[in-house]
C-alpha cells in the first residue's frame, strides 16, 4: 500500500502530537515522583535522629580473667556482642570501664571497635583487684553538630586480679625443641670428647683462611681484620671474636702484623683480649702491641671512612670482614677489591651478603660464620657443638615435610606449635 | 649561618666523593674531620645517657634510687682495672658477664624468630584453591612449592657434619642456586636504595646549594 503525501503528512503529524502528549504525562509523573521523593527526603532526617536516639542493647556475657602467659599487669576482658551490633550502625564500638570497687566510681579503661569481642587492659596493678563493665555505646552528631555519645546498659563482673606467670605456655614447644638441641649438642659433644671422629665439611671461605694469612706473610703486608659495626651484645661480634683468635694465631706464628679497627669500646676490650690469649698459645706474646687493636668512632660511616683511608694508604694484602654490617660493607669490601686485597667476609646479614658475594674472593654465607671457629679450632667441644646443631636442623627438616604432608591432606595444621603467639 | 653550614656541608661532601678520584689531602681531611667530630659527639651522647641520665640520675640524685644500677656502675669501673697491670685480670669479669648474658638472652629470641617461626609459616598445604571457585590456584600452588623446595635445600646446604655428594650433595647444589638468586633480588634491591641516598646528595649541592635545581 502505498500512502499519498497529505495522508502521510497528517500521519506524521497524529504521532507527533501522540508523542508529545506521551511526554508531557511522563514529566507530570516524574515532577510527581520527585515531589514524593523530597517530601520522604525531608522527613528522613527526624527519622534518623529518632532511631539513633534509642542506647543499643548490652553485651553480654561479660567475663573477666587474668591474662594468660604474661609478666603480669593485664587483665583480659571478653563479652557475646550487642544483638544491636550487626552492622547496621547501631553499635559505634564498646567502652570497657574499670572500677577498683563493684559500686564505682568506673574509668574507661579503653575502647573496643564494633564487632569486637575482646580486650585486654594492660595498665593494672597486680596489688589491686578490679571490676569491669562493658557498655556498647553509639556516637552521632546532634543538630548542632555536637557528638552525642549513648550508652547501653551493663552489668558488672568482677572482682578480678592480675598476676605474673611463672612459665609461658604459648613456648612450650620452644622449650621442647631447645631442650632437644641442647641434648643433642650436649651428646656429640661428650662424644667428641672421648675421642669420636666428628665430620666436618670443608668450607671454602674457612680453608681460604691459611692461604690469605700465608698471602701477607709472602708480601711482607698487614692483615687488617674488620670485626662489623655491633657490640659485644651481638652473636655475630661473638663468632668474629672466636674467629679472629685463630686469626691472630696464625699471624702470630707468621711473625705478620694484624690490625684490628673497631667501632666499639666494649669489641675494643674483647679482641685485645682474644689477641692476647692466640699470641700467648704460640708462646709469642711479647710480640703483640696494644695499638694492633685500636679504636676508631662508633659512628657507622665515619668508621667506614677511616677505614677505607687506612686501605689505600697502607694497602694491606688480606682482609677479613667478619660480624654484623650494614650499609658500610660494600664500600669497604669494594675498597679492598681495588687495591688488591684477598678478602673473607662472614657475616648473618641477609642484606649484606650480596655485596660481600660480588666484592670479596670467599663469604661465609649466615650460619657458615659461626661454623667457622669450630672448624678453625678442630676442638671437640665446638665440633660436637656443630653436630648437635645438625641434628636439630635434621629434626626441623622432618618437621616441615610432615608437617606440609599433614596439612595438604587436612589432617592437622602443625604450624601452630611453631609459630609464635 | 644556614648559608655557612650549608658551605662546610658541600665542601665536606665534594671531599669524600672526591675519594672516587683517588685518595687525596681534601679527602684525608674530612676524615679526620668526620672521625674525630663523630667519635666525641658519640662519647659526649655516651656519656650524657649512661653515666648521666641513666646512673647519676637514678641511682644518686633519685628519690627513690634503683640500687640495681650500682652493679652495673662497678662492673663498668672493674673494666678500668685494665689500666693496673697487676689487677688487669679483674676486666675479664665483666666483659664475661656480658659475653654469656648476651648468648643466653639472644639463645631463645634467635630459636623463635630464625628457627620456630620460619618453620611455621614453611608448613603450609601446597596445594592452594582459590576461595571462590575451588579449583586449584596453579600460581599460588606452584609459589608455595617454591618456598618449601628452597626452605628445605636450604636447610640441607647448611648441613656441616655430611659430606655434601650423591643425593644430600645435589639437593645442597639446589640450596645454593636458591641463595644466589635471593642474593641477586636483594643486591638489585639495595642498590636501588643506595642509588636513592646518592640522589638525595646530589639534589642536596644542585639544589640547596649551588640552586640550579628549584
């Protein structure tokens, strides 16, 4: 059917006006709508403030104990959450008022976020006994914008009294594994005491030991040996010092001066010490000088400074860095390396050693350093020592595969009884 | 005077860069410089927190003195016995004291964070799922393996009573490649940082003092 040009263009025009009026009804509506919606808007806010105006219901079942495994001088407190607190903001958080007496007067001992369940009061006097209540409380802003705090309802519970713990339960297994080292260290040990060949693998960084001694007696030049940055309060400081008397033992026997820099009066005293008894057990202890042990300033890079000057002017042929470095191990590992120097380094931090890796000709890697005097001295009680360790990184090794076993068959999580809580 | 200091601190900057070079009588200056102002101000701060504010201040002048730092105070003095050829011996108390106090308390610090604590947080189920659809979540799965196989061939390495060879040797050869990978992570990772301390020097003589950097 074909539709001629009047009928079309009065066609056109019904839908226009058609569509128009569609328009103008669906704008009505939604003007409509819109009032609607703005009266509901307007009434919404005194709705608001009539639902937060209502206190949350308590939590409950409130109790009170002495914190477990603790030195004392907290108290644990836990509670069932406000049936008002599920999510809906009608619960802010909790207070947890203490009173030293069941009547009062309370003080807020602190505050717990909604949705908690638990807290612990660590400013009480193990001397003194205490009452707790726990109020859930709701915070908002008046119409004056003032924060307004209401309170639930609570009951008391008490008395309760914080006390020390002799022993910590949560280590247990710490202990239990400790005493299993010890004993074990304990047995090869005596082992190794009554004569028992103990094996100990060569380690290339300690076996390099002689020939970087043997290096500078050759050349006629100084050995200087840097004990790290840490005090005597450090392990690693105590491995450097065990390894650097049979350093100075060997130089001893040499006829080779070694110079020890430190950064630490108290390491000052220590390697002195440790010089004197390796230059005594070779019968030489006249040759030792006080000033082959000196100091030179606790600051880090002021030490680092002095040393990379002592370096280039007196271009030792061998240098032992042995202990705890930071930032200063690569510029003075790398100031060795350009003059020459055969260097060891040993050291436990996991930071530094890359550096000493690409710097130095051998690095006692972490554990290697404290190895290392018991292979140095060969005595039995250290090699015993050294095996007894193994066998603990023995038992761990099997702790670990059962462990993972255990857990992806789900049958239990053995990692609890490692990590700490 | 900022502008003074700022002076003293790019010549004394420029002098120990200019180590780079070679040694030389700026370098040896700074330190010297560096050294001796760095050695007093540590003895003066020594002395001001121990001797002072820890001791003279809770020991002597306290209302309520704590008597504990006394031993502490004559175990230090036993340490200048050093001084008297005679007596020397006396320092080795102390120093022994600290050498022993210092093992037994590190002993279970060490074993928890180094040994216990490593170990937990190694056992873990090595097949991972992903939480919401269940199936096996190969990235994660193939990364707890990663961990498990290196924490063991790690451990292995570190093994000094057994002839690393065979089996044990091959599995030590695994630990080792593990730990030169994680050293080359780290090395990357701290020059970085290093690289950052440089620039805060240099933006320290462009900026603060010779202002082309604004």
């Amino acid at each position: 059917m074909r539709l001629s040009s009047p009928n079309l263009t009065h066609n056109c025009l019904k839908i226009a006006l058609f569509t128009l009026s569609l328009l103008l009804i669906s704008l009505n509506v939604s003007t409509a709508q819109d009032a609607e919606t703005a009266v509901d808007t307007a009434a919404a806010p005194e709705q608001a403030a009539d639902s937060v105006n209502i206190a949350p219901l308590p939590a409950s079942n409130i109790k009170a104990i002495d914190l477990p495994n603790d030195n004392g001088g907290a108290v644990f407190i836990s509670w069932e959450l406000s049936p008002d607190d599920d999510g809906n903001g009608k619960v802010s958080g909790y207070l947890v008022q203490r009173s030293e007496s069941k009547d009062g007067p309370f003080e807020t001992a602190g505050k717990a976020v909604r949705g908690a369940t638990k807290f612990t009061d660590n400013k009480t006097n193990d001397d003194k006994i205490y009452f707790y209540k726990v109020e859930a409380y709701l915070e908002y802003l008046d119409a004056a914008g003032e924060k307004v705090r209401i309170t639930s309802a609570a009951t008391v519970t008490g008395p309760v009294q914080s006390s020390a713990q002799w022993f910590n339960m949560n280590r247990l297994y710490v202990l239990l594994f400790l005493l299993f080292v010890a004993g074990a260290i304990m047995f090869y040990i005596e082992k190794a005491k009554k004569g028992d060949e103990i094996y100990i693998r060569k380690i290339a960084g300690i076996d390099a030991v002689d020939e970087a001694v043997g290096r500078a007696t050759e050349m006629g030049k100084k050995i200087f040996y840097i004990p790290g940055i840490q005090d005597m309060n450090d392990v690693q400081t105590i491995a450097s010092i065990a390894i650097l008397g049979r350093v100075a033992q060997m130089a001893a026997e040499y006829d080779t001066w070694l110079e020890v820099p430190v950064s630490k009066s108290m390491v000052l005293v220590t390697a002195r010490e440790a010089m004197k008894e390796a230059y005594t057990k070779v019968g030489r202890p006249d040759a030792l000088q006080d000033s082959q042990v000196h100091y030179l300033t606790d600051d880090q890079f002021g030490y680092a400074a002095a040393i990379d000057g002592m370096i280039v002017r007196e271009k030792p042929a061998t240098i032992f860095y042995m202990g705890a470095f930071f930032a200063e191990s690569l510029i003075l590992a790398e100031t060795g390396n350009s003059v020459g120097a055969i260097q060891i380094a040993g050291t436990a931090m996991p930071a530094q050693l890359p550096f000493f890796v690409a710097a130095c000709d051998y690095t006692l890697i972490g554990e290697e350093l404290f190895a290392a005097s018991a292979y140095l001295s060969r005595e039995p009680r250290q090699l015993g020592s050294l095996k007894g360790q193994d066998m603990g990184k023995g038992l761990f090794i099997l702790c670990i595969i059962v462990g993972v076993i255990l857990a992806t068959l789900n049958i239990w999580d053995m990692s609890v009884i490692f990590v700490s809580r | 005077m900022e502008t003074v200091s700022i002076w003293i601190a790019a010549i004394l900057t420029l002098g120990i860069f200019s180590f780079l070079y070679k040694d030389n009588p700026l370098y040896k200056a700074c330190e010297a410089l560096f050294v001796g102002v760095s050695a007093a101000y540590w003895a003066i701060v020594f002395y001001f927190d121990n001797i002072y504010k820890k001791f003279y201040e809770g020991a002597v002048t306290a209302e309520e003195p704590d008597y504990f730092l006394w031993i502490g105070a004559i175990l230090g003095l036993l340490f200048l016995t050093r001084l008297i050829p005679n007596i020397g011996w006396v320092s080795r108390w102390p120093m022994a004291l600290i050498v022993g106090a210092t093992a037994g308390l590190w002993m279970v610090g060490y074993f928890v964070s180094n040994a216990m604590n490593q170990i937990g947080n190694t056992i873990s189920n090595i097949i991972v799922r992903d939480a919401a659809t269940g199936f096996i979540a190969w990235g994660e799965t193939f990364g707890t393996l990663v961990i498990l196989v290196g924490v063991l061939s790690g451990l292995v390495y570190f093994f000094f009573s057994k002839e690393h060879k065979g089996v044990f040797g091959a599995t030590a050869k695994v630990g080792t490649w593990f730990l030169m990978v994680t050293f080359g992570a780290s090395f990357g990772y701290t020059v970085m940082s290093r690289m950052s301390l440089l620039i805060g020097r240099v933006d320290f003589l462009l900026g603060d003092w010779l202002h082309i950097l604004r």
